[in-house]
C-alpha cells in the first residue's frame, strides 16, 4: 500500500506525533485542542475540548478534575474518542480506545509544570459543580492559596486519562474533496496494526 509524504512510517504514534509538531509551527491558538467524545449515563455521548498534553508510545493523554463529568463519565465507562482538526494544515486526526488514569510520577511531573495560578486553580474549582458566583469561586482561590503556600501538591481528585486506541486515523483534505484516508485498527493494543485506505 502507497503511504509516503506525510502519511509515511510504520508507528501512528510517531506519525502522529509528527502531525503535532508541524500544527504546532502553523495553528495560531491551541494546536493540541481536543474534542473528546465519552459516554454519559444511559449511553449518551457527551463531547467537549481539552488540551492533549502527551502523545506517548501507546497513547493519547490529557488531564482533568477526576470528578468533573468527562472524569466520572470516563471512570464509569472507560472508553473514549478524540478528534484533533488542523484547520491551517486541512488535517484531521481520529482516533478510540479504551481509558486509563495517569495519576503517578507522570502526573506529578506534568501538574508540577504548570504556573502555580493553575494549580491553585485545581484545588479551588470543584469542575463541573454548579457555582454560585465567580466572586465565590475567586474567594475559593484565595483560601486555597492561604492553605497550599506557593508548592501545592497535585490534588487526589486531579490527574490524567490516557486513551489506548484501537483505532487511529490519519486524514489530509485533498482536492475536489477526494480526501486521503488512512485508518489503523487492531482488537486489542496487544495486538498488531492493520493499515488500511479508505474511501474519502
């Protein structure tokens, strides 16, 4: 099967990752914006963005507040979908699989990195809970940053999803809307790729 340019190698991960990189240098804001799509009670999908923080060698990970909704939604039904669209770059990145917490080292390291307002901010938000005021919630910030000094930890209830996929797909716009597609699909992460071109 013909897989050159930009859909050449024989790791999705790396290809992928590639991807990344060259959004990086041409999307103006949030080049690793993510919809991610899970299941919410009674098996109705439930979509929204986050900000994919990793591509590791077996998987996509991003994090969140454990008890927000995607965070419950995802621990009650561990399987997920994400889509990155790369509107400068006419590409589009898809790919499910099956959830699991990144709340070790990885985490750490990660929450660690980001600015001490943002990690104030996690302790403080109780994401997804109905809020009163945003006085209330800026009120919330203040004694947490009383309580937590300039070092906080990473909160128990805060860490990260990664999504193992069984199912990544590479798209590239192409003219006339004769699109290139190629799909990676295996049954299990154990099990090896099978690349295949599909109609656009």
């Amino acid at each position: 099967m013909e897989r050159d340019g930009i859909f050449a190698g024989d790791d999705p991960f790396a290809i992928a990752r590639r991807w990344l990189t060259e959004a990086e240098a041409a999307e103006i804001n949030d080049p690793n914006a993510m919809a991610l799509a899970s299941v919410g009670e009674g098996g109705l999908p439930n979509v929204r963005m986050v900000l994919l923080k990793e591509i590791a060698d077996d998987g996509f990970v991003f994090y969140t507040n454990y008890g927000s909704a995607k965070g419950q939604e995802l621990s009650a039904h561990p399987m997920a979908a994400g889509v990155l669209h790369w509107k400068s770059l006419r590409r589009q990145l898809r790919f499910r699989g099956t959830v699991t917490r990144e709340e070790g080292a990885r985490a750490d390291a990660y929450y660690a990195s980001r600015s001490l307002k943002s990690r104030l901010g996690a302790w403080a938000s109780q994401q997804s809970r109905p809020l009163s005021s945003r006085a209330a919630l800026m009120a919330e910030v203040a004694k947490v940053t009383a309580q937590k000094g300039p070092n906080p930890p990473r909160p128990p209830f805060w860490g990260g999803f990664q999504i193992t996929p069984i199912e990544i797909e590479f798209w590239a716009d192409g003219a006339f809307r004769l699109h290139d597609r190629f799909v990676w699909r295996r049954s299990s992460p154990s099990d090896e790729w099978v690349i295949r071109r599909l109609n656009p």
